[in-house]
C-alpha cells in the first residue's frame, strides 16, 4: 500500500483564494452599479418632460433681456449707490385700504360721568381727575339705608326654615383641663 507524504501546495491554494475574493468583488462592483444605471435610465424615461415650465423658463429669460433696465446693469447701479433714490419707499396717496375701517362694527356709546356737584353719589370721582379725593361733605361717609340694623345672611335655601341644633340636655361641661407643659404663673398674680 502506498502512502503520499509530499506537502501540500499552498502557494497555489492561497492564490487561487485571492483570485477569487477579487473577482467576487469585482463582479459585485459591476452588478450594482449596472443596476443602479439601468434602474435611473428606466425612471428617467417615465418621467415627462416639462415642456411647459421650460416655455415659462425661456419667457422670464427674454423678459428680463428686453426690460427696460437690463438685471445686470440694475445690480451694477445698486452696488454703486446711484439707484437708491428710484426704489426708496414712498408714503402712498392711496385710501383705498382704509375705506374697509369704516366696515367695522361700532360698539355702544361711553356712558359721561356726571359732573361734580349735581346731585350725585358724592364718592364717585369726577371726570378726569386722576383719583383725587372729593371733600365736598368734609368727608363724611353716606349711612346705610337701614339705619344701622344688623343684615340678614343671604338665605341659600329659597327661604325654608332652618333645622335648629339639637339640644343637649345636662350641665354644661366644665373648664378645659390646663396643659401638661404649661409654665406655672408667677408668684403673686
């Protein structure tokens, strides 16, 4: 029986190895961007072409060329100074903006305070005094309608009668017990 004993050839399989990767590598370079070429030819040629924003294009393009003032030697005179005087702005004589003011709905009309020393309420402030005080009366200040009667709460329940507490028979509990801590008083009081 015979039996091989020479070594294996490396050389060549590392070679063989690396002639691989490259061309795997290569071959995946190729792929996609021939996908990628192909992909964006195809989207390209479904998309349409926009003809009518070109006309517009090529029309804003003449206009410009046929103004009065070339945009060029606009831009020129600008950096220069010399066409500030035709684009600064000017107050408008026009009214027509403020004809929709009288549009407006009105609201109602102030009520004037009454002047002073008519008659009225003597603590309300005359028109226009800024707060100062009126001492027509020396100060005095009005009386109550009532003259003086104790007033009534406000009654929640419509006027019904109110529960009265209960009573509690028995005698009345006797003083509070004097707290714990509690200093004693000085003598002689």
């Amino acid at each position: 029986m015979a039996i091989d004993n020479t070594p294996p050839r490396l050389k060549l399989i590392v070679t063989i190895t690396i002639i691989t990767v490259i061309t795997l590598v290569s071959l995946d370079f190729v792929f996609k961007s021939y996908f990628a070429y192909t992909l964006d030819d195809a989207q390209r040629g479904k998309i349409a072409k926009a003809q009518g924003l070109e006309d517009q294009h090529k029309a804003e393009d003449q206009a410009m060329k046929n103004a009065a003032m070339p945009l060029d030697q606009a831009m020129t005179q600008m950096k220069s100074g010399t066409r500030a005087a035709i684009i600064a702005p000017k107050q408008s004589d026009d009214l027509a903006p403020l004809s929709g003011w009288s549009k407006l709905p009105k609201g109602p009309p102030a009520v004037p305070a009454p002047p002073h020393g008519t008659g009225g309420d003597h603590n309300v402030l005359p028109f226009g005094d800024a707060g100062a005080p009126v001492a027509s009366d020396g100060g005095a200040t009005t009386t109550a309608t009532d003259g003086g009667a104790p007033v009534a709460p406000l009654q929640k329940d419509g006027g019904a009668p109110t529960k009265k507490p209960p009573i509690h028979p028995g005698p009345p509990p006797g003083p509070a017990p004097a707290p714990m801590n509690a200093p004693a008083p000085p003598p002689g009081h």
